[in-house]
C-alpha cells in the first residue's frame, strides 16, 4: 500500500479513510483482495480502531466488505454500482460546469489552465496515480469556482465506484482524451457558453462506457 503524507489536524480516522480509498482506487488495493485490519494499523502507525472506522465508513457505500473474525475485501466491480456512481456526478457536475461558465473569473481560469499543463505533463510521462490525482483536483476546481465545495465532499465516497474505473481507463486505454476535455471544457468556460460546456460534461463523464471493452481486455480479473 502507497501511504499518503498526514495532514496538519487530519483525524487518524480520517487519515485511515483518505489512505484506504486511494489505494482501492489506485488499485494497490486490487478489486477481489483481502485487506487485514490489523496489518493497515501497522503499516499506516494507527490503532486499530480508526481503521475499523473508516472500514465501516467505506462498507456502507459497498466499497468494503466486512466479514466478522475474517478479513474483509475488497468487493470486485460491479457496474450497477459504476453507473449510479457516474449519473450522481453527471447530474451535479453538468450543473457546476454551468455555473462556472456564469462565475469564472481570470484567476479562476488561470488555476485550471496551470492544473492541466501538469496533466499534460504526466500524461506524457504516463504517471497513472499522479495524472488521477491531477484529474480529481481539476474537478473539485470547479465545484470550488462553482461555491459548491461541500457537495463535492459529500460525493467523495459513492464517486469511488466510478473513479476505480477512471483509474483502470487512465492506465489501459490507449487513444486518452480525458485530458483534451479538459482543455476544451476550459476554453467553453472561458467563452462563457454554458450549453456547450454542458454537453461535453457529459460526454467526459460518459467516456467509461466508450472504454469498457480495453478495461475489461486489461483487467478482466476485477470485474464480476
């Protein structure tokens, strides 16, 4: 497991939580494997307890499964699961990207823009994990532009269904234009044209299902 930098004041059990996901994501916790409480104690320097926290926090989004006196899993990829995941966000943030177009302002577009050049450059470089945290961070820009920043918070735990399949497509698909929306959803924001904006939103969020097949070809182990 990749262990995360702890944040000043961040909670054991919300430190606990932060690692775990982003390793179910990252897939150093692969769909299918078991993970022990005890040794994520051990190799993140916490109780016991602040994992069982986060385990339990992640079991109700059905993204662990805990098995009393066993270790609990990793479940494999459902994508009932993936697609009430994607039509959350694809409703909320077809919403923000609206608004951004409406609240943008030149610092605004100026901190997206820097966000992809780094996209840009882990992308050729094909720095997965880096590229998906970049991604991630692109997103809650705008929900931030938006004043919406809470919300994105909120969605954070069901939106690990959708981002394990981001993840895979980031690693396995060859013809990427995930990092091209972005650019192009920047410069729509800067002509303030909301209806375009949206539409390629929802195009960008619908990309998953374009790239089934080559994740599935890569990783046919992971889903059920």
């Amino acid at each position: 497991m990749k262990l995360l930098e702890r944040l000043p004041r961040e909670s054991s059990r919300d430190y606990a939580l932060r690692n775990i996901k982003e390793n179910i994501i990252n897939l150093e916790l692969a769909p299918g494997s078991q993970i022990s409480e005890n040794a994520l104690a051990a190799e993140m320097g916490l109780s016991r307890t602040p994992v069982r926290e986060a385990l339990i926090e992640l079991a109700k989004v059905e993204i662990v499964e805990i098995h009393p006196q066993r270790k609990s899993t990793v479940p494999l990829i459902n994508y009932d699961l993936v697609e009430e995941s994607r039509f959350m966000r694809n409703l909320l943030e077809c919403a923000v990207v609206e608004l951004v177009c409406d609240m943008a302002a030149p610092i605004d577009l100026e901190r997206l823009n820097a966000n992809i050049r780094l996209q840009n450059f882990y992308l050729d470089g094909y720095y997965t994990n880096e590229l998906m945290a970049l991604d991630n961070q692109f997103h809650g820009l705008l929900f931030e532009i938006a004043k919406k920043s809470r919300v994105f918070g909120l969605i954070q735990n069901i939106s690990i269904h959708f981002d394990r399949v981001r993840a895979m497509a980031l690693s396995s698909v060859k013809d990427l234009k995930v990092v091209q929306d972005h650019q192009d959803l920047v410069e729509l924001i800067r002509r303030k044209d909301p209806k375009a904006a949206r539409g390629l939103m929802e195009a960008h969020l619908n990309r998953y299902r374009i790239d089934a097949a080559a994740i599935r070809e890569v990783y046919p182990q992971y889903f059920k």
